[in-house]
C-alpha cells in the first residue's frame, strides 16, 4: 500500500506554526516512504475564510520548501512542476458531499433534523488505534450517550468539517492522517463515518501541541505563533525547517542541526515524541546563526540582497563587485537578515543619521582635531586598503598620545551612523577613499 498523506488547512486565518509543523511531518512522512503528499484548502466555512489566508498557507510552504504532489489540475503525482498544480478545495466539492450525505439518508445512517441533516452515531465505545498516542478508547459521556447524534449538513446547507474531512480522506484514498493532538477528540466521529461508508479509516497519528515557553497552549496571538513572523522576520527556511523537525520529533543521537536528508530518511512516525513541545526562540535563533554562518556566498548574497531590497535599498545602483564586498563584511555576524539593514545599510546610502548615543559620547570637542587629522592621513593613503588604513590610524593616535579606540569610534560613527557594525577598516576600504573623506568632512562639520 503506497503512503498518501495529507494537510488540510482551513483558511480562516493566518498559517500558525503548529500547522506548518504538521505539514512538515506529513511531508517528511510521505518523502521517508516514497508517498504522495496532499495539499487540501478546507474551506467550508464561507463566512470566515479569505483568500488572504489561503495566499499566506501556499507562500508558506513553499517558503519553507514543502511542496505538494497533487492537485486538481494534473489530477495525479507530478514531477518536476508538481509544486505548480494546485491543492484541492473543499469549496469546489460540494456535489461530492451531497452524494455521500444522500447515501447515508438512503441507507438510513443519517436523518433531516430541523432543516440540518444528522448522523446516526454509533452507541457502542469507539477504540482509536493511533501511532503516537496509542490506543485510546472513546467512551460515550452521559450527555452524548442520550444523543450522540451529530450535525453533518447545517441549516443553511452548507457541510460541517466531520462530514467533508472523512469524505475527501475516503475519495483521495488518505492512508495516514497525521494532525494535532486538538483533533483527537472528533476522531471516534470521523471513524464512525468510516464505517458507515464501508470502508476502513486510515491510520492515525495525533502529535503533541506546541506550547509557549511557559507551558501555556500557543494562541496565534502568541510572539513567533505565526509563519509570516518567520518569513518577514529575516528568518531563513533552512533553520525554520530543521526547528520544526526538533518539535517532538529527535533522531534520538542528541543532535539538533540535522541536513534535511537526514531527517527524510530517519524519520517515522513511532519516533515522534509524547509530550508536548514547547517553543525556544533561543535555540531556534542559534539555529539560524549556524545556518547564515555556514551559507555559501551565492545564498548569503541571495538573502543579503532581498533583506536589502525589502527595506528599500537598491543595490542594483552599485557595482555587483561593491555589493559583495559590502556583504562580505556582514557575512558570519549577523543571525537574522532583516538585521542587515541596520547593520550595513551605510554601504548603500550616503546621507544618513548617527546613533544619537554616539553623538553624544563620540562626537565631543576634543574629537574635532583628532578626527581632522585622521582625515588628512587618509586623504595621503594609496592604496585605500584594510591594512594600510589600520597602520595610519594607529600611528595619528600615536602621535596624538591617545589610545586606538579614541579614534576607532568617532570614524565609525561618522562613516556609518553607528557604533557597532563591520570591521572599521574593512568597511573603510569597500567604501573607498571619495566616500570616506566626504563622510568625515560630513561629521566634522556636524561637530562644529
């Protein structure tokens, strides 16, 4: 029996992290067995959903690299455009359900109650046979035992969520349904429903919440609840990826930066772990310095230049040799992407605010002098290289009797706004020496 797996997002609201967490696992799940991975748009619920939520889940996967095998449009398994067809709809099966509600009405399995269509649910106990949880027997409580019946088709005509999920699981032969552990409770309904179609349920795999650092359930209120929190935030999905792997799941070795491969072909569903999980942006963040430290050039320059652009730089107004020096001195001190900005947005624009702070502790009377006559050693210097930058800085602090720092800091702060950021000296050198002076003229003439 080849493996077909599935995520059935509903689109009533923004892709939380515990949704693209399931996605992941029924992905991992269907590329370790050489199954099919289903993307389905549940969204029944007319007067909540919106196409804004449906744009966040797709851009979401494929941000994060999971894309999807099947679709209406090719209709089977693709190959290299599969992440072009697209996913199923619930809204554009409606005729499905109205069969399968009319078959149960005929068999007498469901009945009108009130202008709703209810099932007839069974009395008896229901076992769940689940891969994570295990077995878990479901027994009526005193309120459902007097009526346990349930509402399949409202009022207004429109399918419930229990009737659409077990009949799009049926007709897209889903062998495995792996979702949150919130939905163990609907899942005695959903195996009743089976049943009365006549065929076996699929396999279950409930998988833990995800839970805030305090132990709390995550709300999509909640800091880092939301995917677009990760792709707007100068997150890479490398890191996000392998984050997301280490939420209930462990390869068991104690290692938490794992090669996506790696993960594909260790991964199974008995490995994934009971408890809940709770968040650590910390680790998360950790992860993603290892994965901007280790990028290659081509990645870095390809995340620097977007981070860039999003914050409204354009590089393409400079040499591509400048843009990659400039980003060469970023590369290994940053975590985040959209730091870059701030970090080095002084290589691509010449008219720029200092750090207030450093004006205050930098740009002070006695530094006017020093910083005039570290200009004019500049101005002298050729080439305008690192090495020859930093032996004419100290050797004007030299002459003045003050230390390196006194003039480290004042030249920062002129030639990039801030007090922290790439090596002075290299900085100075992509920047090259018509900048740098008129950047030190710049501030000298701030001092007064």
């Amino acid at each position: 029996m080849k493996v077909r797996v599935r995520f059935a997002p509903s689109p009533t609201g923004f892709l939380h992290i515990g949704g693209a967490r399931t996605a992941l696992f029924n992905w991992l799940y269907a590329r370790h067995t050489g199954g099919t991975f289903v993307l389905r748009i549940e969204d029944t619920d007319v007067a909540r959903n919106t196409q804004a939520a449906v744009n966040v889940i797709l851009d979401g996967l494929r941000w994060l690299g999971l894309e999807w095998d099947e679709g209406p449009i090719t209709g089977d398994a693709t190959g290299p455009d599969k992440g072009d067809c697209g996913p199923y709809f619930q809204s554009h099966r409606k005729a499905n359900y109205r069969a399968r509600v009319e078959a149960l009405l005929s068999r007498g399995l469901a009945y009108e109650h009130e202008g709703a269509v209810k099932f007839k649910m069974t009395r008896e106990p229901v076992v769940i046979h689940d891969a994570v949880v295990g077995d878990v027997r479901r027994e009526l409580t005193d309120r459902e035992a007097a009526d346990p019946d349930f509402v399949i088709v409202r009022s207004d005509g429109e399918p419930v969520f229990h009737l659409v999920n077990v009949v799009d699981d049926l007709e897209m032969n889903i062998t495995h349904v792996i979702r949150g552990e919130d939905h163990l409770s609907n899942t005695a309904k959903h195996i009743a429903l089976f049943r009365a179609f006549g065929v076996p349920s699929p396999q279950y795999a409930h998988i833990p919440l995800i839970l805030n650092p305090d132990g709390t359930k995550m709300s999509k209120r909640d800091q880092g609840a939301l995917m677009t929190a990760y792709m707007d935030g100068g997150f890479v999905p490398e890191a996000v990826v392998n984050y997301l792997c280490l939420l209930s799941w462990s390869p068991k070795d104690n290692r938490e930066k794992l090669p996506l491969a790696e993960v594909v072909e260790r991964f199974d569903l008995p490995q994934i772990l009971r408890a809940n999980a709770r968040f650590d942006r910390d680790k998360l963040l950790w992860l993603q310095g290892e994965y901007a430290r280790e990028f290659g050039d081509d990645r870095f320059y390809e995340l620097s230049i977007h981070a860039l652009g999003r914050a409204g730089f354009d590089t393409n107004l400079f040499p591509v040799d400048y843009v990659k020096a400039a980003l060469d001195t970023c590369k290994g001190k940053i975590k985040l992407f959209n730091e870059l900005p701030g970090y080095a947005g002084f290589y691509f624009k010449d008219e720029f605010d200092y750090t207030p702070d450093g004006v205050k502790k930098d740009f002070i009377p006695e530094n006017k002098p020093r910083l005039q006559k570290l200009r004019d050693a500049f101005a002298g210097l050729s080439p305008f290289i690192a090495v020859d930058l930093e032996i004419a800085l100290k050797r004007v602090a030299g002459e003045l009797g003050v230390k390196a720092g006194v003039l480290v800091h004042p030249a920062r702060l002129a030639c990039t706004g801030n007090t922290a950021g790439p090596s002075l000296y290299h900085l100075l050198e992509v920047l090259g020496k018509d900048r740098v002076l008129l950047r030190l003229d710049r501030a000298l003439a701030r001092m007064g």
